[in-house]
C-alpha cells in the first residue's frame, strides 16, 4: 500500500515580541526569541508550549523541534509527534514585518488504493 501525504491548513505563525508563535486549533508553541536567528540560519531550534513557559517561570521543557528544510522552501514543525509545515517565505515575511502570518498546515499520512498490475487473460485461468 502507497502512502500519500496531504496539507491540512490548521493555523498560523505569528510574530509577537520577538518570538515566532505557533498557534494551532489544539495548542499554541512558541519558539524563543534567542533561537529566532538560528531558525533562519537553518540550524533545529526547540518548540516550547506557551501554558508550560508560564507555568514554569520561563524554564519549560521542549514539546518538539522546528527546523528549515533541505530544500529552503519551508519550516518543518514536530510538536507532541505530529507534523506541520510553513512555507517559509511567508515565514520569513513575518520575521521581517511584511506579513501579519504565515499559513501553518498539518501534514497526514492518507493510504491510496494499492497499485494492482494484473491483466484480464491471468484472471480467468481453467482449472
């Protein structure tokens, strides 16, 4: 069986003090101001959770990794082991102040029909 992956738009990137905040319809992450700079240098910076920075004082353990892609074309997200994408133009956009958002979408694993390679002569084979 094939897998196909399919975008779901589920939320957005922001900018919001400096920080890249993530928010999702079940959750919102954050990544820190100080690793802003390595995101976009292409190194994998922490995701944090926005409830724990506040309920641990500003020490929260990471929820996940977001990192640029190979390619250059996008930012990668794994939050609690599910995946996002962000093109990261639009990204980078946000970074800079020319754009309010960048679309964040959840990325999922959709099986197709499997490939059947058979003709109609083998089908009918006499016993």
């Amino acid at each position: 069986m094939r897998q196909n992956i399919t975008f779901e738009h589920i939320g957005a990137a922001r900018n919001y003090e400096g920080t890249l905040r993530i928010d999702i319809k079940t959750m919102q992450a954050v990544i820190s101001r100080s690793d802003i700079s390595r995101l976009v240098e292409r190194w994998p910076v922490d995701v944090y959770d926005i409830s724990d920075v506040m309920k641990t004082a500003g020490q929260p353990e990471a929820v996940g990794k977001a990192w640029v892609t190979r390619s250059g074309r996008a930012v990668m997200y794994t939050i609690r082991g599910t995946r996002y994408v962000s093109p990261f133009a639009q990204v980078a956009g946000v970074l800079q102040g020319i754009r309010k958002y960048a679309n964040v979408s959840i990325m999922r694993e959709v099986p197709s029909a499997p490939l059947v390679l058979s003709s109609p002569a083998a089908e009918e084979v006499p016993a």
